[in-house]
C-alpha cells in the first residue's frame, strides 16, 4: 500500500504543477492584442492541463479525507479551495455568453473587425464583469489555498 506522505507528496507536485500553467495561460491573453480563435484554443491549451493537475488530487484524495481532518488550518484550506471553485463557475458564466455572442459576430474566424463588445448584447459588460470577478478570485483563492496547503504538507510530512 503506498504511504500516506507518497500520495501528498504527489498530490503537492500536481497541484504546484499546475500553477505555471495558469500563469502562462494568463500571459496569452494579457499579451494578446486581439483575441481570435487560435488564441484561445491556445490559451485552452494550457489553462485545462492545469485545472486538471490540481482537480485530479482534490477529488481523489483531499475531498474523501476532508471530514476525517476537519479542524484549524484544514478547514481554512477547503474553505478557500471551494471559494476559488466557486469562483471559477462564476467565470465560466460569463466565458459562455461571451463565446456565443462573439462567434456569432463571426469575431473569432475574423478579430480584424473594429467593434466594441459592449455594442454586442446589451449584458457584454455584466459578463465580462463575471469573467474578470470569477478569473481574478479563482486566482486569488487558489493562490492562498496552495499557501495553506503548502503549509500543511510541510507540517505534516516534511517538518513532522
């Protein structure tokens, strides 16, 4: 049977793992002058290995274990990995309007065009309000999450 510091260990490397691809992700988009087609597949690219590296090890094995730890920093830390989860919906809301308005507009296949999203659909701004809210909070609260998760597995396994 493996070892309980094992499986921490692995789940720590892939939940750090996946903050390089968060962070180059964001760079496509913040880099970016015109968002087409190719650009966010590309973004995609990197932003969905990432979700996956950090899901994977909280729905295997931090969320069966959570009820048997539940106390101090460990609820602080599902407190904050679920808020950053939460907000990551909160995104996705506003990502799918966007999409569907925006290809629509055929602006994906043609970004040349010189039109303002808001001039769209009348609820633009309010949705990209949601992805900005719910992108800058999942960031946030994931950061702070891996924080306390750091610290955990540190006090636990390496320093304990």
């Amino acid at each position: 049977m493996v070892s309980d510091s094992t499986i921490a260990t692995v789940a720590a490397l892939m939940v750090t793992s996946s903050l390089p691809f968060y962070l180059y992700g964001a760079w496509i988009m913040i880099d970016a002058e015109t968002v087409s087609w190719d650009v966010l597949v590309y973004h995609l690219k990197f932003i969905v290995p990432g979700l996956v590296l950090n899901t994977i090890p909280v729905v295997t094995w931090m969320l069966p274990r959570l009820l048997d730890q539940l106390g101090g920093v460990i609820v602080l830390h599902a407190i904050l990995g679920l808020q950053a989860y939460a907000l990551l919906v909160l995104a996705l809301t506003g990502i799918v309007r966007i999409l569907q308005v925006k290809r629509d507009a055929d602006l994906y296949e043609n970004p040349e065009q010189d039109v303002d999203l808001d001039d769209l659909h009348p609820d633009m701004g309010a949705w990209r309000g949601r992805l900005r809210v719910g992108v800058f909070g999942y960031v946030i609260f994931w950061f702070l999450a891996w924080l306390l998760g750091l610290y955990q597995y540190l006090g636990r396994y390496v320093l304990g």
